[in-house]
C-alpha cells in the first residue's frame, strides 16, 4: 500500500503533495491529460495554503479570492497511468497585480518530470476588484526567484485565419463549487478540440492563459491554428462574452 504524504519542507515555503496517478486520469495513450495536470497542480497551490492557515473560508472571510490567470507547463517525461508522483510548489516574488508559484513534479527516483509556473490574481469577490500583491499581508513576503526550465507564461498572440474546430455547452459538470467553471476542466477544452491529425502528437510544452469565464449553459467555440515550422498549435475559445481562453501546445 502507497503512504502518499503531504508535507512543507522546514523552511515552510515548499510544499509537496505525493500522489498516484489512476487510470481514469489519463488519456488514450495512457498519460496524463491536460485537464488532470491542471487539477493536480492547482490542488497542491490550495493545499499549500490550507495547511498555512490560509483556507478558502479563511480568505473568503476577508473578501479574498486568489484565481489563476496564467499557467505554463513543459513535459521533460510525461507522466503516466499507475505513476507514483511527487507535485512540489512553491511562491516567488510577485508582480504588482499577480501573484507567481513554480512547480515541479517528479517520479519516485526523483526524477523531472514536468516544470511549471503560473501567475494568480487576487480579487474581492464582492466588489471584483484586483487587490494589488503588495496588499496580500496574510502570509510573510516572498522574495525567492530562480531559473526555471519552461515557458514563461505570458500573452498568447493568436494567428490570422484561425478555423473552427470543436464546439461545446458548458455543462453543470463544468461547474465547480464556486460556481464558475472550474479552471481544470479548459484543460479538457483544449483536448476535446484537437484535429484527428495533431492528437497522436507529443507535446513538450503547454500554456494556457484565462480570459473571461466561460457560465453554465454557454456556447464556446474553439478555433485553432497548427504552425508545423515551428511545431506549434494556439487555440481560443470564444463565447458570447468574447474570448473565454487562448493556449499554445508545442511537439517534437
């Protein structure tokens, strides 16, 4: 039997989340999909913050949200089915109006896996104002800053003539507690909109950015470009309130 732990390291900043990955996480080629690499990465942003006191209750009482707004990933080795992982995350210094984390996920020898940064925006869920990072006093300053391996996340320019390829409803299973779609499920988005010819692709590095959240019952269409000179697709999906997402998947 696994002993899957959760655990920050001494210093209190770094935090790991052990998990194993099922077989209902993972996609045909049994590898992880977008939308479960989105859900590990985030539960482990939120955990490291419960287990800092800092629960959605908590920040919810002082009329704080924090949303994810940027996420950039890069595929050293892909995780698979029936794999036992290591997803550490930590804080870096931030920006005026965004928060930073990095990530890591590993294997059991330690090995890399994927690396990751996203930037997270705090919001005042009443009045849906940004609160400047500077304001963020609930836990200590963070100033830590390294080099990381994989994209920086950042604006996605999208190409001329991009074509339609996948439609959809946003679905009650889209919604999560909050009651917006929950931001995992554009992982799902972006995989259920790729051409029969790029899903036998292997991508190395992904980016997603948000835009406007897409609401129960709305149509999203999905358009898409794939680049093959610089082995690179950018989607958008679009509702009725305009671009809800924008993402980048690079291949070898």
């Amino acid at each position: 039997m696994y002993n899957l732990r959760l655990y920050h390291d001494d210093d209190r900043t770094t935090f790991h989340r052990e998990s194993l990955l099922f077989f209902s996480q993972c996609g045909a080629g049994k590898t992880i999909s977008l939308a479960e690499l989105l859900r590990l990465t985030a539960d482990a942003a939120v955990e490291d913050y419960r287990e800092r006191g800092m629960s959605f209750a908590f920040l919810a009482e002082r009329d704080i949200a924090i949303l994810v707004s940027r996420v950039s990933f890069r595929f050293h080795t892909i995780p698979r089915a029936d794999q036992r992982v290591n997803v550490t995350t930590w804080e870096e210094k931030p920006e005026p109006l965004q928060l930073r984390r990095a990530y890591e996920i590993t294997d059991e020898g330690g090995g890399l896996l994927v690396s990751g940064l996203s930037s997270w925006l705090l919001v005042n869920p009443t009045t849906r104002r940004i609160i400047p990072s500077r304001d963020f006093t609930l836990r200590p300053p963070v100033e830590r800053e390294e080099t990381h391996d994989c994209l920086k996340p950042g604006k996605i320019i999208l190409p001329p003539d991009m074509e339609l390829w996948h439609e959809r409803t946003i679905g009650l299973s889209d919604i999560d507690s909050n009651c917006h779609t929950n931001n995992c499920r554009y992982g799902a988005f972006v995989e259920d909109a790729l051409p029969p010819a790029l899903r036998g692709k292997e991508f190395t590095d992904f980016r997603l950015n948000y835009s406007k959240e897409a609401k129960l019952d709305q149509k999203m269409q999905v358009f898409g470009k794939a680049d093959e000179a610089e082995r690179k697709l950018v989607m958008v999906g679009k509702t009725e309130d305009g671009n809800s997402f924008e993402a980048e998947l690079y291949w070898k």
